[in-house]
C-alpha cells in the first residue's frame, strides 16, 4: 500500500501538512510547496497564522517574497484541524523544550491527537521534533492507533532529525542531506520517498530510534567540544596562553582536528536542551548519568558568569564599578547571523548586569522589537552613536554587521567574547 502513496509523492498529488510553522516547520512547507505538494501549515500560534497568511515571515530563512510565491501556489495556513483531513503526509515539527529539566513531550502529543483525529489510510506521519530515542515508537505511534487504524498496515510513521542552520548561506535545507527512517522498512520508503522530492540527498538508517539518536549526537558533539574550548579558554588564561592562537594553529590539523570556538555560552533551541533528552533517556534505561553530557551543560552554563566576572575586574582595572556603568551589549542572538535569541546566553549577561546595576542597552541588526517577545533590555541601532555613548562595549555575537574597525574607532573600553577585535587596536580584552 505504500506504493501507492510513493505513487502520489511522485506525481506531486501528495496533500501535505507540516504541523507547527516555526524555524522548522516553515522551510519544510516552504520546500515542499516549492516541489509541487498541496501544502497546509497547521498552526496554533494565532499571531503567527495572521503573519503568514499577509505574507510576513518571522524566520530568515524564508523571506516574504518565498512565502509569497507559496501562498500564491494555493499554501494555506490554518489552525483548524476539519482542514487537515485527508493528508497524504503529514509532518510534526512543534517545541520540544525541557521542562524542570525533563522532556516536555506536551507538544509532540497534542500535534499527534490532532493527526489522529484526521489519519486515513495510506497516509504518511514523519516526526521531525528533537526527541529522545524511542518517542516515535513509545508515544507517536501509540497516540495515532487510537484511531483505530495500524501503524505499518494502514498508515506508515517515521522519524527524520531536522538539520537546519539558520543564517548559514552555504548549507540549506535542500543541499544538506537528510537522515530518514521508518518502524518497518516500507514506512522507512515513504519517508525516503517523500523527503527523496525535496532534498538533494537523503540518508536512510535503520530504526526511528536511530533517527532520533543521529540528531543528539550530531547535537551532543557539538555541545561537548564547545565546552571543551570554553573550558580550555578559562585555563588558558590562567596559564598565560593564548587560547585563540592556539586554536588557529590546531586547525591547521587536516586531520582529526576540528574548529570549535569559547564564547559566552550556548542557546537556542538545540545545545541548550538536546543533550538533556539524550541524558534524561540514558538515566531512566540504564540507571547511569551520561557524564559528557553533564559536565558540558556544567561548563556552558557557567560561561555567562565567567564572562560578567572578567567584565566586573576589567572595570575595576579602570577604577569602575558594574554600578552605574553604561554597558552596550553586541548581539542578543544566540549565534551569528540569526534573530533567535531563545536561551541565549546574551540574555543571562543582560539580566547579571542589570542586577549589579549597570545600564544595560544592546544592539542587534537581526533582532526585532515588533511583534515577538520583549528583549530583555533596551535596543540600539549599532553603530558609532551607541559605541560612543557606552563606557563599556561587549562583544557577544560574532554578526558579520559588527564591523571591528568601527568599534574599535568608537568606543572607549570593549571585552569581545568572540574574538572578532583579536588582530585590532582596541582598549579592552578578548575573552
Ligand atoms: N530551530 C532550529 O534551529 C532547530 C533545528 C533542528 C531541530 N529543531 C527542533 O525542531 C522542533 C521545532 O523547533 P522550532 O525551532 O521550529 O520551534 P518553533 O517554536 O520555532 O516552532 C514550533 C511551532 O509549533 C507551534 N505549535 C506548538 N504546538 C502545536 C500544535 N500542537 N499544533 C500546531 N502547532 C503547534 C508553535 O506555535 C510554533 O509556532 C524542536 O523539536 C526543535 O528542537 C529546531
């Protein structure tokens, strides 16, 4: 019966639904309108369903002039679930978050009723949410068979991690390749089949569980060397070495060796909690705590008190106080070149500095105040007025707006975490 689904995927006469129209969601809809599919995005957030159907996209990877052409091509987005009936593929990629350091699964639950309530033969459900391995199988599919219909008999269920980079120019959704997999190998088919139209490659692996354990070790590795240079940077500096020259030499290496960089910290929606879900699984299977895990949370949680304590003794080296001091922040973003400032360490060293009573202002080309979540402090527009005006600069995000030269002309002290002003003339310290 899977052919006959692999058969609609390839003609394009696949009706889609991509649950959850967030930095994830979004794109895949996106693509998938692009490539032909009948698309519905189904989405609670009634904000967010306003802005997309006027055109306006709140994630920059999908810019209006894409969701345009998509609503143009008949994309709809609703929050009604009587619209969702008769899918022929159905996506989740809703929030994931911890809650009290346990996986909040809520999300993926309530988006997996509401995919029951309109399942019918035949059809096709990927979850694309960060998870745990063993979600598809433990909870997705038990939730969809309360339909009455079977999974691997009447309807076909899979796993595919989302790999998205939002900002990086080179990699996108569609020439980055794309691990799939399914309950049993004609569901792991359809989800080939179905992701086969919309990315350049895609990279099928044996079990959901699987699935769900390639994206948390893509996303541990990453958390755990972070933690590494972040501690290294500490200690580097306690030994009189200079952590960022050393890092340029390692990464000559071209072999073994791969480039990770300190800063203040980790966030958005993967570093900070990913691993978490790894750890949580392994704690409650075997009974041991996954120690990689731990410790990296341990040392990339620390790093925005790290960075606030250097900013506290490189203004007490200018006979200053935090009290009183006016602070401009570089970047509220949790990484370069996106607007996401969810978990970002940006805004723990806002909070911490603002309690010890510095006036605290940041700036952030990609950070909107309209419509989304209040920043935790006021914003500025970078550039030589806001340097000028600040007795102390910090560099938090490496955005390529940031220009070094015109910081180093304006402003009076700088501590840059990222490393940006290394090669300049400045009055200040690198992290
Ligand atoms: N943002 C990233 O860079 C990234 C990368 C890889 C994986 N992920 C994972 O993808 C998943 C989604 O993340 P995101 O960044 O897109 O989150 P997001 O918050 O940007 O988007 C999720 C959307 O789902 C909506 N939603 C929640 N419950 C719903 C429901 N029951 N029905 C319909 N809509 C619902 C929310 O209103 C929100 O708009 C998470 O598991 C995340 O860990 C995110």
């Amino acid at each position: 019966m899977s052919e006959r689904l692999i058969g609609r995927i390839e003609d394009r006469s696949a009706r889609v639904v991509v649950v959850g129209q967030g930095y994830v969601g979004l794109p895949v809809a996106m693509r998938a309108s692009e490539v032909g599919f009948g698309v519905v995005g189904f989405e609670l957030d009634r904000k967010r369903v306003a802005a997309l159907r006027a055109g306006t996209s709140f994630v920059e990877d999908v810019d209006d002039d894409r969701l345009r052409a998509a609503l143009d091509r008949g994309y709809t987005v609703t929050d009604d679930a009587a619209d969702l009936v008769g899918f022929d593929a159905a996506v989740i990629s809703v929030p994931t978050p911890l809650r009290d350091g346990s996986p909040d699964l809520s999300f993926v639950e309530s988006a997996t009723r509401v995919l029951a309530g309109a399942l019918a033969p035949g059809a096709l459900v990927i979850l694309e949410s960060t998870t745990y391995p063993g979600t598809t199988e433990e909870l997705v599919r038990p939730i969809l068979e309360e339909s009455g219909l079977v999974a691997g008999t009447d309807f076909w269920l899979g796993y595919s991690p989302e790999r998205i980079d939002p900002g990086n120019p080179r990699w996108s959704f569609e020439n980055t390749p794309k691990v799939v997999s399914g309950i049993d190998a004609k569901s792991c088919a359809a989800v080939e089949a179905f992701y086969g139209a919309l990315v350049d490659k895609v990279v099928a692996v044996g079990s959901t569980a699987e699935g769900e354990l390639v994206k948390l070790l893509e996303n541990t590795f990453r958390h755990v060397n972070i933690a590494l240079v972040n501690e290294l940077a500490m200690f580097a500096r306690d030994l009189g070495v200079d952590i960022w020259s050393a890092i340029d030499a390692a990464s000559t290496k071209p072999f073994g060796y791969m480039r990770f960089t300190p800063g203040p910290g980790v966030g958005g929606h993967c570093l900070p909690i990913d691993p978490s879900y790894l750890s949580w699984r392994v704690r409650r299977q075997s009974g041991h705590p996954f120690r990689f895990v731990e410790l990296a949370n341990d040392v990339n949680e620390h790093m925005p008190d790290y960075v606030v304590t250097r900013i506290a003794a490189l203004l007490n080296r200018h006979r200053r106080a935090v009290n009183g001091t006016k602070i401009l922040l570089l970047g509220l973003a949790y990484k370069a070149g996106t607007s996401d400032w969810r978990e970002s360490p940006s805004i723990t060293v806002a909070d911490r500095l603002a309690a010890l009573g510095a006036t605290v202002t940041a700036a952030d080309p990609y950070v909107s105040t309209a419509g989304g979540p209040t920043p935790p402090c006021a914003m500025v527009p970078f550039g030589a007025e806001a340097l000028a005006d600040a007795d102390l600069t910090v560099l938090l995000v490496d955005h390529p707006e940031f220009d070094a030269a015109t910081i180093c002309e304006h402003a009076a002290l700088v501590f840059d975490t990222k490393g940006v002003l290394r090669s300049s003339s400045f009055s200040g310290e690198v992290l």
